[in-house]
C-alpha cells in the first residue's frame, strides 16, 4: 500500500461505503421517571373564581381555611356557642356568596354549619385543654385516665367534634385498657362525656 496512487484509495474508498450497511446499527434508549415536587401552593380570594375552584366543595372549605379571623369561625375554633347573627353570617357566606343552599346540601347533606367549619379548623388546643381542664390538673387521677383524656383532647383538636364514640374502643384511647377499666367510677366518665357532647352541641348550630 505504500506505493497505492490515488486511484488505489479511490477504489478502497468506495468499496468501504458500499461495505458500510453491513454494520450493525445500534440504538442508545433512555427511559426516564420523574417526578415533579411541588415546593409551594398559594391562593389568592381572586382565584376563587378560576376554574381549579370552580366546585362549590373547594371554594367553600377554601375560604373557611383562609378566614379564621371571621368572628363566627374564630368563635367555632375556640368553642364558643354561636349566636344567631353569627349563623346568619355564615349562611350568607356559604349560601349566597360562594353558592347556594343547595349547592351546600349536595356536598354536606343536612350536616350543621358550625359542624362543617369545625372539622375543617378544628378545636384550638388551648380552648380543648380548658374545656377538660378539671380532669387534666385532678391530682386525684392517675397515669391512665390523664393519658385518656388527654387522646380525647387531641382528637377533637383535629377534627373538631366527636360524634362517633366508637373511637373510643379503639387504639390509642384503649391502650391502657377500655373505658370501664379506666374509669371504674362511671360517674366521672359519664361526666367527661357530657364535655365531648357540650364542645359538639357548640358546633351545631
């Protein structure tokens, strides 16, 4: 090849390329998953009429989140009992301004209207300690029945009421035994039940 011409390179030239379909063809693939994080979400009033809450259920729960500073939504967080012009002001919000009554109906049923804006602010943990707060600092209780009524508060801290006593036989409220075995003078049970049922009735309205 040291004495190849050019005519010589010419012809290796082309027998190369016709050569060159012969190669194998191979194909780099990359299959990727991933997934975005949502770092922040923020809503303004205005965007109450967009259509991400353009349903009555997201626009209603929206603005309870977002106007705990409303004097019959601050009353419902710190259990106290609504009057009648705070209900009519509520009514006003939720069955005028954000949609109608039966709109209401359709998502809730016939449930109260404190009862709804309860179980989306809950109870302030302050207002739930003073409500039991005749248990919680009674010397005269023992281990047990503190940590009972302390489940208690922290439940209706997060969910606002409790109306379904079935709970109560289940974990952690039973994690030091059931009621009877806690409370073996019923009375005093019988008593802290009448503190559940007076922090639902204030939401009832």
């Amino acid at each position: 090849m040291e004495k190849a011409g050019i005519n010589e390179f010419e012809q290796i030239r082309v027998a190369l390329r016709n050569l060159m379909k012969y190669l194998p063809k191979a194909a780099v693939r990359y299959d990727t998953d991933f997934a975005d994080d949502i770092l922040n979400i923020e809503w303004n009033d205005a965007e109450l009429d967009n259509d991400e809450l353009a349903n009555y259920k997201a626009k209603a729960e929206y603005y309870v989140r977002e106007h705990q500073d409303n004097a019959a939504i601050a009353k419902l967080k710190s259990n106290q009992p609504l009057m009648e012009s705070d209900l009519k002001g509520l009514e006003e919000i939720l069955w005028s301004e954000l949609g109608t009554k039966e709109d209401y109906r359709r998502e809730y049923g016939e449930k109260p209207l404190g009862e709804f804006v309860r179980e989306i602010v809950g109870l302030d943990m302050n207002a739930a300690k003073e409500a039991f707060s005749v248990y919680l600092d009674n010397t005269n209780f023992d281990n047990r029945q503190i940590y009972f009524v302390n489940q208690i508060v922290e439940y209706i801290v997060h969910n606002g009421v409790m109306k379904d006593m079935s709970v109560l036989q289940e974990s952690p409220f039973t994690d030091y035994g059931s009621v009877v075995d806690i409370f073996t003078d019923l009375t005093v049970w019988m008593e802290i039940r009448q503190v559940i049922e007076q922090i639902n009735e204030n939401a009832a309205a």
